[in-house]
C-alpha cells in the first residue's frame, strides 16, 4: 500500500507545490479502506504535513528510524518501536519520488492490537518475538518489550495457565525436550516467515486433554451413528439379497432344466448333421464315381477285347495242337484279368466310407493311388501331368479313404478348369518340411471369387454338372486332420491348390500311442 500511496499525483503535487489543504482528507479517503491505524505525509525535512491524525500535524519526524531508512532506501521499509506510553508501533514507509528525486515520505502505521484482542478468548499463552527476542505481542500486555525468560519470571502467575506455567520444573530453559519433561504445560514455537518474528504459545495438558476428549467423543459418536446406519444398510441389503437369491434360485433351476433340454437337443441335431454330412461326403463320392465311369468303361472295354482276341487265338492254337503258345495266351489273359481287377479294386475302396478313428497315412501313397483311379479321365481328355513326389514316405495322421476322397477332388476340379485350355496340363508337387504341403496346379481359367470357394454349394458349373459341395467338404475333411486347405491364383494364370497336414512327428506318435492304448483299454 505504500508503494501505491507514493505513486498518488495528489500527494506528489502537494509535495511539489507546498499546498497541504486537501492532503489530510486525501489521506482519511485510503485509511479506511486499507484498514490502517493512521496514513502520514512527511516533506524531505521529516515535518508532518498531512494525517489522519489532525493533532500530529507539524510533529517532526526526521530524527525517526523510520523517515531515515525510507529518505534512503528505494523500498518499503518496516519499523517497529516501542511507545512512550507502552506498546508498539509498527510502520511500514516508503519514499516518494518525482522525476527521480525524493519529494517525501508517505507513512502506514498498522494496527496489531487487534490481533492482540482477538487472543482474549483463548486459554493459552500466546507471545510473539521479534528477530532480537523481544515480546513485541503478548496476551498479558506486561510480557510486551520483554525477553521470554524475563516476560515469565517478571510477576507471582495469578490464572491456571500461569500457575501450571510457574510448576514446569525448567521453565527458563529455551529446549523444547525441557518443557515436555513438565507434566503442566506444552510449549510450541513457529518461525514466522517475516522480519525473523516466531509465535510461542503455552498450552496446559489439562486443556489439551479436554480438547481431544472432545474430539475423540465427537469422532466416537460420529462412527456409533455411522455404524448403526452401515448395520441398518447392511441389513436392509442382506434381506433383499435373500429375496434376489431365492427369485434367482428358482429361474436358475428353471433355466438348468432348459439347458438340459437343449442340450439333449443339441446333441441330437449335432448327431443328425454328422449322419448327414457322412452321406453328402458318400454322395460326393458317388458322384464322382459316376462322372469317371465312362472313362472306367473305356478303360475295361480294352483288356475284355483283348481277352476275346487271346481266347479266340488260344482256341485255334490248341486245335492246331501247339498248346505252348496256348498257355503263353492264357498268361497274357490272367495279366488283363490282374489289371482289371485292380481298376475296380481301387473305385470299390473309393466307394467305400472313411474310418472314424485316424491312423498314420503316406501322402504319396496316397497321391499315387488317386492317380491312377483317375488316370483313365486324364488319359481320355489328354491333360499332361507332371508330378514330383519325393521318394522317402511322406506320413500324416489321419484317414487313407478320406485323403484320396480330397486328392480326388482335386484333379477333377484341375480336370474341368483345363477344358477350355489348348493344351491341358496338372501339376503335382509333394513336399515335406515342417508340415507335409501338396499343390495342385493347373493351367486354366483361375478362380473370380476366392472368398466364396468353400462355401457349400457354391460352383461355378452349369446346373447338373456338380453339386457345390466337393471343396467344402474336402476343406471339413483336411481341418478334421489338423490341417488347412487353401486356393489362390497362380501368377502365371490358372488356379493352385495347397493342403497343408501336420507332419508325423514324435508328438503325433506320443498321442496315436495313447489312443492305441485307450481303443485297447476299451476292447478289453
């Protein structure tokens, strides 16, 4: 504040001008508003010039600490003296400047006997030092001016406090330790961030106790309340939890009956969809029996007319009597008959339904098998296939029947991508690293839509030609293996199909052990 009173213009004119007849009503303008005990205007000589206080006007303050270190300090200063008539004053003063030199000296005494009183209600003692020791506050106002050695030992304690004061056995000493070995009083000291000061307050034990008697009684009684309605909450709550749980127990049961029920249900339906799915797996293959029985008829046609011929020869021979080169007729029959046998040896295991139990399985035995069941098929329609199988046995755990059933499906459609191609050629590649990998490649068309090619039902034939359900369930056959089967696009046109098998490793062979083991278990 008296930073802002010496930057006033009205002020700094009456400096300037000697005109001091509105000063003092300038000055009774600020006091109240600041809450001040009185505002001072001093000239450079220290002379009075205008107050609130109309009865110090003219008084002359030069030889005063506090005109002097303002006159030559750039700041506020602070001071505070003692009175006359007992007390202090405390003063804060500042310089006024114009245009760089000191005109004056504005002065703001404040008025601290108003903290002074606000202590009367309290039962402790309260004193406050300045940076040299001196009570400069107190609540006994004789304290005032006084050492806090002297301040006590001045006069005979008349109150409680005082007495239990004057029983501390080490009441003059300064250390905190020496007034809790007392059993009367609590002596507290804090450092005032101002002028060095520190407030010291004396506290009786007795007041003390009853101070936290009456907290812990408010606390005690607080949480009492507070347990009662928590208990009442709880009780509320446990009630109605019981009627929830009673409501819940009944839709529970109710609801585990029906889960029952569907589950039966559900167990029914999945062995239906099973059955189902076995014979539209059974009808695939019968379809594709069919497709390949011209081819099979073709391929049969050839060794009975050559059956026919070395009869007929084997006839004429004998009758001319040269029975060797009978029989040798009769042997190139029975190898006709071998090789027919085994064209419908191989479409009656096709025929046939997969195993439900797995087994350990040679993919290239595999591979070579479905060849030749459709090799009467690749020769008819004059498509070149190029194999590269490895010459070690390439082994999975899975299903002979139902491996051949994929391989199969496979070539037929490779066999019918190809139909439009001048020169029709299947590739077949085996491999075997860390799974078992067969592709099959071909050279026609490619597929429009990837995303759709396993679903059922889904093909791209005239209506007739097939029924949509050979990839999707050879993609239901190679995941129940453990395996995938993928297509995409070849960058050199046409369409690659990739079944991908977990090799026979030691873990393979650890779990086909234990099922061994287990179908053993079960015979006995």
């Amino acid at each position: 504040m008296p930073q802002l009173l010496a930057r006033d213009p009205a002020l700094i004119g009456a400096l300037n001008s000697g005109d001091y007849a509105q000063s003092s009503a300038r000055l009774l303008s600020f006091v109240d508003e600041i809450g001040a005990a009185s505002l001072v205007l001093m000239d450079t000589d220290g002379r009075i010039v205008a107050a609130t206080n109309r009865e110090r006007l003219g008084e002359n303050q030069r030889s005063q600490r506090s005109f002097l270190d303002a006159l030559r300090s750039n700041s506020t200063v602070f001071t505070v003296y003692e009175r006359d008539e007992g007390g202090f004053s405390f003063t804060y003063s500042r310089r006024i400047d114009d245009s760089g030199l000191g005109v004056g000296v504005v002065a703001v005494e404040v008025d601290l006997a108003k903290l002074e009183r606000s202590w009367a209600g309290i039962s402790d003692a309260v004193m406050v030092l300045d940076s040299e020791g001196r009570a400069i506050l107190a609540t006994e106002p004789r304290w005032r001016g006084r050492l806090e050695a002297d301040a006590l030992a001045l006069f005979e304690p008349q109150t409680a406090i005082e007495r239990a004061l004057r029983g501390t056995p080490d009441w003059s000493a300064l250390t905190i330790d020496a007034y809790l070995r007392g059993d009367g009083v609590m002596r507290q000291e804090v450092r005032v961030q101002f002028q060095g000061w520190r407030i010291i307050s004396f506290t009786t034990f007795q007041s003390v106790r009853e101070r936290v008697n009456a907290i812990l009684a408010l606390e005690i009684m607080g949480f009492a309340i507070l347990l009662a309605g928590l208990f009442w909450v709880l009780s509320r709550r446990s009630n109605v939890a019981a009627r929830m749980f009673q409501l819940e127990s009944a839709e529970l049961r109710q609801l585990n009956r029906r889960l029952q029920q569907e589950v039966v249900e559900r167990k029914k339906v999945e062995k239906d969809l099973e059955v189902a799915e076995q014979t539209v797996a059974q009808t695939s293959k019968l379809a594709a029996l069919g497709e390949m029985s011209a081819a099979v008829s073709h391929e049969l046609n050839q060794p009975l007319a050559a059956m026919k011929t070395y009869l007929a020869g084997a006839r004429l021979l004998i009758a001319r009597e040269r029975p060797e080169e009978a029989v040798v007729a009769v042997q190139r029959i029975d190898g006709l008959i071998d090789r027919m046998g085994a064209i419908t040896k191989q479409l009656k295991s096709y025929a046939r339904k997969g195993k439900d139990n797995l087994e350990p399985v040679d993919v290239k035995d595999a591979v070579l098998s479905s060849l030749s069941m459709m090799e009467p098929q690749l020769r008819q329609r004059q498509v070149a296939i190029a194999r590269t199988l490895p010459d070690h046995p390439v082994m999975i755990y899975g299903d002979r029947m139902r491996l051949e059933q994929v391989i199969i499906n496979l070539l037929r459609n490779a066999l019918d991508a190809t139909k439009m191609a001048a020169e029709p050629s299947v590739e077949i590649l085996l491999a075997q690293g860390d799974v078992a990998r067969l592709s099959v490649r071909d050279n026609g068309t490619g597929i429009q839509d990837l995303d759709e090619l396993f679903e059922p039902f889904y093909t791209t034939k005239q209506a007739g030609d097939g029924t949509g359900l050979g990839l999707a369930i050879s993609s239901g056959i190679v995941n129940d293996f453990g395996g995938r089967l993928t297509a995409r696009n070849s960058d050199k046109g046409g369409a690659v199909f990739e079944v991908e098998l977990p090799i026979l490793g030691p873990d393979l062979d650890l779990d086909l052990d234990q099922e061994l083991n287990q179908n053993i278990e079960v015979a006995e």
